[in-house]
C-alpha cells in the first residue's frame, strides 16, 4: 500500500502543470501592468520631518538674537544697541568753559587753589597762575555746571590724608537724577551730557587730540590712558539735599566717583571766577 502511495505522489508530480507555458505577450503584459503600479509615497514622516527642522531653526535664530540684544544691553548701553538710534542729549548752554575776571562782591572769599583737578589746558582755576579765586557764599541754588567750594568729606580724607580740607569741583549731577559714566561720557537719567565738561580729557584733551600731541616717550603706558578715556562707573542715585561733582580733570582730582554724593550742608559757596 505504501509503494502504491508513493509512486501516486511521484506520477502526479510529473504531471501538475506540465506542459505549462507562458507566450511572450503574455509576459509582456505582466510587465506592464506591474510597471504601471502606483508607488506610494509616504508623505507624513516627511512633513513631520521638514516642521521639527523648522522649529528648531527658529528657537535657535530666537534664542540668538536674545543673547545679542543682552551683549548690546550690558556692553553699549545704552549708545551701540542700534547704531541708527538717536541718542537723547541734555546741553548745559548757560555754563561757558572760559572763566571770568570778577571784582569780589560783598561777603565773598578770596582763595589760593594750586591743584591742576580743575585744568583744561590753561592752568584753569590755578591761583598761582592766574589770580585768587573768588567764591560768593551768598548763593540761592546749585545749578549744573557751577564750580563749587566744599569742605571735603571726611571719607575722602581718610582715603588720601593729603587732601585739603575745603576742595573745588563742578557739579553735575542734581537731586533726583542718575549720573552714569559710559565709555568716558556722561550720563544723566540715560541721556548724554553734551558740554565742554562731561567726558574724559587730560588738560582739555580728548583721546584723538591727546595720542596726537603727546611724545609717546612721555606716556608711561597707552592702554593705561586708554582705560582712562574709556571710564566707566555705575549708575549713582543723587538723593535729595545732595549734588554729584566732578573735577575737570578727571585723573587729577578727588570727586563723587570717589566718596559719593555731596550733602548741600558742606558747600561753603560757588566760584565766580579770579580776582580782578
């Protein structure tokens, strides 16, 4: 039975789909019709793909231009931050750089100064040069731009015991305002002082003017003097009943940069200008 079985399976296996052929036409229609299959394309992943890329960009070119407006905040504030930006100016137009020859009104001082803090290039408010000064204690109001005859603070003195005990400087700085130095400029309320007596000079010259004029043998070090053309100091608040003063000399004399704010109570009077 099991022969039987086993030549069966082998004569039927001669016989299925023998004699089968496939013509040339009809391989070449199989050929095109699976030619003309359509191909799937798969369109989501790719949409997904080409948003995820998208957003990335645009946190990154975000979160960029965040860091850049930081760096011009804190570097340039508030003058490079937009080159095209206009930069608000306060003009003192009543203070003029020359000073005067007075004849000393009544109940006035007469006072030797021989520091060069105050020296714009003519040994300005030098007594021994020039004349005495005259100071009038009789005054109503402080205004920007006076030079002002004070009794120098006591934290002054301690830093350098080799100060006179009245000083001279200019005020700038009014109560209830906030003076900034930036790069050798003054600041008020974030507003430019545009005056003969708010930048950084030596002897009444600026940066340009001074590396034009001076022997560089005579300069003990020019980053030094460029440091000192680009000083800065931090906003300082003027409270009520005090001023913020500056030499014009700003790397030859004591000031607001060193012991503060001013009190009122320590000005002894204004300079009017020398002796006549």
């Amino acid at each position: 039975m099991r022969d039987k079985l086993t030549d069966l399976r082998a004569a039927m296996d001669n016989t299925v789909f023998k004699g089968q052929k496939f013509s040339e036409e009809s391989k070449r229609n199989v050929r095109n019709r699976l030619k003309k299959q359509p191909t799937r394309v798969y369109w989501i992943p790719n949409i997904l793909t080409l948003t995820i890329a998208f957003c990335f960009l645009g946190f990154s070119a975000y979160f960029i231009g965040q860091e850049l407006n930081l760096f011009h905040q804190d570097n340039q504030k508030p003058i490079l931050a937009d080159k095209t930006r206009v930069i608000e100016t306060i003009t003192d137009v009543n203070t003029k750089p020359e000073i005067k020859s007075v004849v000393p009104p009544v109940n006035s001082l007469l006072i030797e100064w021989s520091s060069d803090s105050m020296d714009r290039g003519n040994h300005d408010y030098d007594s021994l040069t020039h004349s005495d000064l005259v100071v009038s204690v009789e005054y109503s109001t402080i205004q920007r731009g006076d030079v002002i005859y004070y009794k120098t603070p006591e934290i002054a003195l301690e830093q350098n015991p080799n100060l006179p005990e009245n000083y001279i400087a200019r005020a700038v700085g009014l109560p209830g305002e906030t003076v900034e130095i930036i790069n050798g400029e003054v600041f008020i309320d974030d507003k430019k002082l545009d005056t003969f007596y708010s930048k950084a000079t030596v002897r009444g010259m600026e940066e340009e003017e001074y590396f034009e004029k001076t022997n560089s043998a005579n300069r003990a070090s020019d980053e030094s003097w460029k440091e000192y053309f680009a000083t800065k100091m931090e906003p300082v608040k003027v409270s009520d009943n005090t001023v913020f003063v500056l030499v014009d000399h700003w790397w030859r004399g004591t000031d607001s940069r060193n012991f503060g704010v001013l009190p009122l109570d320590r000005v002894e009077g204004k300079v009017l200008g020398y002796q006549k």
